[in-house]
C-alpha cells in the first residue's frame, strides 16, 4: 500500500494567490522529506530537502521565500507556492527517505490560471 | 550536478520481446543506483535498486551495472504492454539526495 500520501491531489488558483500542499509519511516517522517538480515532458528535478524540526535546505536556484516549506511533525510536511504565477504550473511530487531509497507520494498537479 | 543521461525515446518494443533501457552517469564515485517506472500523470515508483556490479534479477526485471564504464542498465524480458511507461534511472548523490535522468519512454506494442 501506499506509504506516502498527498493533498490535494490537483489544484487550479488564480494567479497571485498562494496554496499549500501537504505531504504525508503514512507508515513510518520521516525526519527527511523531498520536495521535487516536474514539468511535462521533463525529469524530477529536487527542489528542496525538508527536515523535521528545522529549516528546509534549498537547490540552487529554488526561491526560498516562494516556496515555503514546513516540516513540523515526523510525518507531515507542507510546501506553500506563495504569489504563485503560471510559469509555477507543474507536478509537485514529494517523498519520504526509506534506508538508501526514496517512495514518493502519488503527486500533486498546480495549474495557475 | 552530477549528471545521469538517458536516451529520451520512445523506445517501441513488441510484446513479449525483450526492453533495454541503458543509463550512463558523470560521478565515478557514485554506489546507488536506481530503476523508477512513471505511467503517465502518475508520480514514481520504484522498480530495482543496485548496488554491485554485476547483474541483479527480480521477476522479468534485470539491472545491470558497470562501474567501470559508468554505465547502469535496465532488462525487460516478456514486455508487456502494461509495461508501457516512462523508466527513469536515478544515482544517489551525498548522503540521501537522488539525481535523475530525463527518462526513457517505452511502449510495447501488442
């Protein structure tokens, strides 16, 4: 079964407005979550490392302030798109760390009007 | 960035034949290394994970690695046409980060 939930599992908003998606670890306390995007016809790309307790550690390139995330207990993790725009359109993909692998969850699609 | 490169595709394969999906890798260091289906609109999942070199088999799936050539393969006896996805090899870089290629589509064809 699955051991990574998120929600929701697609989202449309007008541009300018902020949404926060969450992250679940279903079956196994994750001190170390993933934040990736994928845009169509495109590969994972890791936007970001989300840790218990403390602050996220960002990729090159990946806007902080925009992306917000919280990773306030040991099995949920959030990532806020703060003004989100249309270029912010994509699949938001999150996973949680299993021994030397990562489950990800089932996806989450953001569509920017 | 380490870098991991695939062959975007797509790959048409008959069914029941045999699917190879071949993966090349910058890090010369890099131990781990990964299979991931994605079905279309469908986030990943895992297939095979190899560590050593050498072959690795679970079910129709063979991995193969070459670290000599920094090389790492993916196997499909018996395609089906639910076989049909997007194969995405992934390295580990670090301690816990993966880094993927651009994936290769693969369809089966009935």
């Amino acid at each position: 079964g699955a051991v990574v939930s998120q929600h929701p599992s697609w989202v449309i908003c007008k541009s300018g407005t902020s949404v926060k998606i969450e992250c679940r670890s279903l079956d196994f306390q994750a001190t170390t979550m993933f934040w990736y995007r994928q845009f169509p016809k495109q590969s994972l790309m890791l936007m970001a490392t989300s840790n218990e307790g403390s602050k996220a550690t960002y990729e090159q390139g990946v806007e902080k302030d925009k992306f917000l995330i919280n990773h306030a207990s040991l099995t949920l993790s959030t990532l806020t798109v703060t003004s989100a725009h249309p270029e912010d359109s994509s699949f938001y993909i999150c996973s949680r760390k299993n021994t030397d692998t990562q489950y990800f969850g089932p996806g989450t699609r953001l569509t920017v009007l | 960035q380490k870098e991991v490169e695939q062959n975007s595709g797509p790959l048409s394969v008959p069914e029941g034949a045999i699917a190879s999906l071949n993966c090349t890798y910058s890090d010369r260091g890099s131990q781990s290394f990964f299979w991931y289906r994605q079905y279309s609109g469908k986030s990943p999942e895992l297939i095979m994970f190899i560590y050593s070199n050498g072959d690795k088999e679970d079910g129709r799936f063979t991995a193969q690695l070459n670290k000599a050539s920094q090389y790492v393969s993916l196997l499909i006896r018996d395609s089906q046409p639910s076989d049909s996805a997007t194969y995405l090899c992934a390295v580990k870089e670090g301690a816990q980060k993966l880094v993927f290629g651009q994936g290769t589509r693969l369809t089966i064809n009935p």
